[in-house]
C-alpha cells in the first residue's frame, strides 16, 4: 500500500506540490485578516473560531477533493464542461448560502422585482412621482437588505416570523428591465411559495434557480466553443462571475447568456461539421439575440456576429442576410417598444442629473466627450482590471488576497494571449476580428453613456459609477481581436487553471465569511 502511495506522488509529485503550495498560501491567508482601516492585524489562530475551522476545512477537505478532480483534465477524454461543472457547482453553493441575502450589488431591488414577477405582475406601476412601486411582503424589506453587517444580523432577519402583510416597495432602477431578466428568480420563488415555504426559502431557491441557469448556459458556452476552451472555463471560474451568479441579480442571465451566444456563433463559423444551419439553429439565435437584447441594451452590439456566419453555411448570400436582418431588426424593435414603455421611469436618480441635456451635450461637443471617456479610462481603469480580478466583491466589502489578484491579472493576460499546445488551430480570419473589435467597442461606449447620461451630473469631467463586472459579458471577445501564434500554452495548463480557480475561490469563500463574520467591512476600491 505505501508503496502504491509512494509511486503515485513519484509519477506527479510536482502537480502535488502545486496542491500543498495553494493549501500553504490559503491556511497563511486565513490567519492574518486586516481591519477597516488597514493599521492593525489579526491574527486567528487556527481551530480558535468558527471562521478560521470552516475555513481549513474547505482549504483543505473541498480544495484536496476538487484538485485530485481535475489533476487529469489534459487528457482528452474528460472534457473541460464536465470538470468545470466539479468545480463551480460546490463553489457556487458555498457562495450562495455564505453571502448574506442583499450583499451582492443591487440585490435587494432584483428580490423586489422577482417577488413582483413571481406574483404575476411582470410590468411595474408608476405613481405620480414617476416610482415604481409594488405591494411586497413586508418581510423581505427586512431580509433582503443592504445594511446587513454581519452573521448575527443576517440570521436574525431570515428567522424572522412570517407575515401576511404587505408594504409599498420601491425598485425604480429595476422597473427599467425587462421581466425575462428576472424569470428564473421569480421561477424559483413562485415554486417555492407554491409548497408553502416561508420568504427566507423562497428567496434562498430564487437564487438558486438563478444559478442553475447560469451554470447551464457557461456549461453549454465551454461545451460548444470550438477552440480556446480553456480560456472560457477559466473566465467562468473566475470569482467576479461568482459573485453574481449565485444570487437574485438579472447579471447571472446576461453573462451566461452573453457568453452561450458568442461560442454558440463562433460554433457555427469554425466548426466543420457543421455544414449548414438548422431551423433548430435559427430559432436558438434568434432567441438568444432576442433575451440578450432585453437583459440590457448596452449588450445589443454581440448581435452583429451573426455577420461573421458563411453565407454558405445558409445555402445562399440571400438567405443569410434575410435571416441577420429580420432577426437585428426585431432585437432594435424589441427594444424600442420596451424603452417606450419604461420611459416613464427614467427619473433623476443623483443630484445634478439631466438626461436630455446631458444627450444634447455629447452629440454636441463629441471630442468633449471623447476627452472624458479617456480621462474615466485612465483614472478607473487600476480599478476595473482589479475588479475583474478579485477586489471588490460581494457588496463592495469583500476582498479576495492581493497575491491572487496580482496573479490573476497576470494570468489572464498570458491565457488572453496564448494557445493550448496540440490543440487544432483555428484561423482566426480579419473579418471576424473587426466584427468583434467593433461589437467590443460599440458595447463599451453604450456602457459608459448609458451611466453617463443617467447617472451622472451635467457635464461631470468623470464618469463614475462604472462597475467592472459591466466590462465581463464582452471580454472573451477581446482574446479573438488580440489572438496570436507568438504564445504557445502546454495543455497542462487545463489542470494548473482548474487547480488555480478552486483555491481562489476558496480564498474568496474564506474572505466572504471572515467579512460577516466579523463584521469588518472592508473599503477595496483602489481609488
């Protein structure tokens, strides 16, 4: 038997060491945690609370299972969409059940408009003042909450007693998105409610079927792309896509959706088998250009890769742009029949903000405009790729190691950049580079106007309220404008990225817990 054991650390001792190196650096991490303001260290003894014991139990039991998992992911009979599914279900539930209900961005306004839905009004009212409002049950105005602190609080508020009543709930930002944002919340409410279950479970299984969605729709995403797979799955572990995911927020349906869309596109293009497009095909464009057009507009652009689609793979040039424009159209018509009926929520939400004249400036002055849109890039952007990276998670309150943020920044610019070894190369033609340097760019504009013009005072020199995890739906998309043949990756690398996501995840798990645990709200932002 030992020595079995000896021969099976003998034949991949380095991929072993890897292992114990993550768990060294994640145990290191655990026990020196920072306060608010960065003077004063803690240190927590291993064992001696609640939060350093689950937190070895995870680096070590779920870390040691889920590594040894996927320590065969190169060889090419297990397939990358099966291991990522290893990891990202036990992941996610972790997330799902540690991050108290509300402390994900603009959580409590998407549980409002799902327990709307869930209650069969899918279309919001306006009162006088131009609010949406709805009768909700006065219990979840306590629940799902932004000013929970810590676990003590959170607890307190989901074993509160269940109430009949209900109370007049504001959710002005939400009533501007469409209902099918939030179906897969409301799904799981309303089957919930159905049995009887009490607001904190129905809550809990909203967030659920949420996450059942998103995890379909990125394994299916990593399934169907035909080549970089190993990039996808690693973006889809990455901890940003955890925060929401897992949670009642309508960015769970537009990431996975977003990415199901580009790999089912780039599918169809680059995979030889394929040699014509189906009914079956057709339909699952078009519905998916349709539900990504309406998860937010600003998303709108990714529909012009149905361009990069052979007309041959049609039958004819004739029938490829018939199709591309019937279904462009009916996603722009879509829209503008839904902005058409929500304009009646576009009130000024911040001091300062005037939308009209706010759009009358930027067509009038657009190297004005251009000036502030480089001046917000150059300020911002130390705090856009650490977002994306891992700071600033949860509410804004949790941060994962700045070892694993330098490291993941560093990562996905040689994954970005690189190719798998053996894998078979795809030409990645200039045509389908310009489609997706101009969908990228098209999005990004539409990113920062929309916050601009709704957001912000008039003529502000900044514009502020970006958030980073906007810029993640689009940026697979940059790996296809950027691809090379300069950067050869070995397929090992599938083993090391799966291993790397698990301890990351675990690290921001550990962080997430010791933030409510402890009630210590940490300020990330860079800037």
């Amino acid at each position: 038997m030992f020595q079995k054991l000896k021969d099976y650390i003998k034949k991949d001792w380095k991929f072993m060491l890897l292992i114990l190196g993550f768990m060294l650096l994640n145990l290191i991490i655990v026990t020196i945690n920072y306060s608010t303001d960065y003077d004063e260290i803690y240190i927590n003894g291993l064992f001696k609370t609640w939060y350093s014991t689950i937190s070895v139990i995870m680096i070590i039991v779920l870390g040691g299972f889920l590594a040894f998992k996927v320590r065969n992911a190169d060889k090419d009979n297990i397939k990358l969409e099966k291991l990522y599914l290893w990891v990202a279900i036990p992941i996610g539930l972790i997330m799902c059940f540690n991050t108290p209900l509300g402390k994900v961005p603009d959580e409590d306004d998407h549980c409002k408009k799902a327990m709307a839905i869930s209650q069969g009004n899918f279309f919001s009212v306006a009162d006088e003042n131009g609010n949406a409002i709805e009768m909700i049950n006065a219990k979840v105005h306590e629940l799902v909450t932004r000013t929970v602190d810590n676990y003590d609080d959170a607890l307190r508020r989901a074993t509160l007693p269940e109430t009949e009543e209900k109370i007049p709930l504001k959710y002005n930002t939400m009533a501007l998105y469409a209902p099918i944002c939030h179906a897969p919340q409301a799904f799981g409410i309303f089957i919930t409610r159905l049995f009887g279950a009490g607001i904190t479970v129905q809550c809990y299984a909203g967030r659920l079927v949420n996450f059942a969605v998103g995890l379909v729709l990125l394994y299916n995403a990593i399934r169907l792309i035909p080549f970089k797979k190993h990039l996808v799955t690693y973006l889809a572990l990455l901890p940003v896509a955890f925060n929401v995911l897992p949670s009642m927020s309508s960015d769970t349906l537009t990431i996975g959706m977003s990415f199901f869309y580009i790999a089912y596109i780039l599918n169809l293009k680059y995979n030889e088998e394929v040699k014509e497009i189906t009914k079956k095909d057709k339909v699952a464009l078009t519905i998916s250009t349709l539900i990504i057009s309406l998860c937010k507009i600003v998303y709108i652009p990714l529909c012009i890769l149905l361009l990069i689609i052979p007309k041959e793979k049609y039958g004819s040039l004739k029938k490829k742009n018939v199709f591309t424009i019937i279904v462009i159209i009916a996603a722009i018509a879509l829209n503008l029949i839904w902005i058409g009926y929500c304009s009646r929520f576009l009130i000024e939400f911040n001091t300062g903000v005037n939308s009209k004249e706010q759009v009358l400036f930027i067509l009038t002055h657009p190297i004005e405009y251009i000036m502030i849109l480089v001046r917000t890039i150059n300020f911002y952007f130390n705090t856009y790729y650490a977002g994306l990276s891992g700071d600033a998670l949860g509410s804004y309150t949790v941060k994962a190691s700045e070892i694993y943020i330098c490291a993941t920044i560093g990562l996905t610019s040689i994954l970005m950049l690189g190719n798998i070894e053996g894998d078979k190369k795809v030409k990645i033609d200039w045509f389908t580079r310009l489609i997706a340097a101009m969908a990228f760019i098209a999005i990004v504009l539409l990113i920062y106007t929309s916050v601009y013009v709704q957001w912000n005072p008039y003529m502000n020199p900044l514009i502020h309220g970006v958030q980073p995890r906007y810029f993640f739906p689009i940026i697979f998309l940059t790996s296809l404008i950027i691809d090379n043949d300069l950067l050869v990756i070995k397929k090992k690398i599938n083993r090391f990225i799966l291993t790397y996501a698990t301890f990351f995840n675990i690290n921001v798990a550990t962080a997430t817990i010791y933030t409510y645990y402890f009630g210590v709200l940490i300020n990330t932002y860079i800037k």
